[in-house]
C-alpha cells in the first residue's frame, strides 16, 4: 500500500529495554510524521530476533520515492534505506516497490 511506512531497528532488545522508553520512542515517530503533515491511523510495533520492526499507516498515499524518504527520517536501518534508494534509482518505482519488504521470521535457504 502507498500508504505504509515500514521501519527496522536493528537495535539489542536489552539496551532498547534498559534505554529507550518507549512511549517517547512512538510519541516521536508520530511527532514527526505530524511536523511533516501526516496523520498516523495505526502504527504496529513487534520484536524480531535482532532488534524491532514499526508498521505505521498513515492517512495519505504517497509516492515510493516520499516513503523511502519518510523511512530514512524516522531512522530506518540504514543500509536498508541505501538497497531502497538504489533500486528505486536503478530499476523505477515499478519494481523498487516489490522490495520494501519487512520479515518477521528469516527463511532458510535450501
């Protein structure tokens, strides 16, 4: 959907327990989003083996490039926004938009 922003936080669970409080870890994420004239409708926050993924959905469709673009300000792991930012450079936003993926379980490989 163009209006979903997908975030990984490739962070230890026990220094994000220990440090980050989380209700201002969201509350920024939001706060951002809302400066740049978002509404956020839902958001989803789950723990993956290293680290955090957040589903935000937002209240307007967007371009791949403005998603990518959000995905980097809110702090998304940064060479998943370098692989992004290339592809949707070398390939357009028609294929680009088939690997902005976020995976709750790695699949092994046969």
């Amino acid at each position: 959907m163009p209006n979903i922003i997908k975030l990984d936080y490739d962070i230890r669970h026990e220094y994000f327990e220990k440090y980050i409080d989380f209700n201002e870890f969201i509350k920024t994420r939001i706060s951002i989003l809302e400066t740049l004239g978002y509404k956020v409708k839902r958001w989803e926050f789950t723990e993956t083996r290293h680290g955090y993924h957040l589903i935000i959905e937002i209240d307007k469709d967007l371009s791949l490039q403005r998603i990518f673009e959000l995905q980097f300000l809110l702090g998304d792991d940064q060479n998943r926004v370098n692989y992004n930012f290339f592809r949707l450079e070398n390939w357009g936003e028609k294929y680009a938009k088939y690997f902005n993926l976020l995976f709750t379980k790695k699949f092994k490989r046969k």
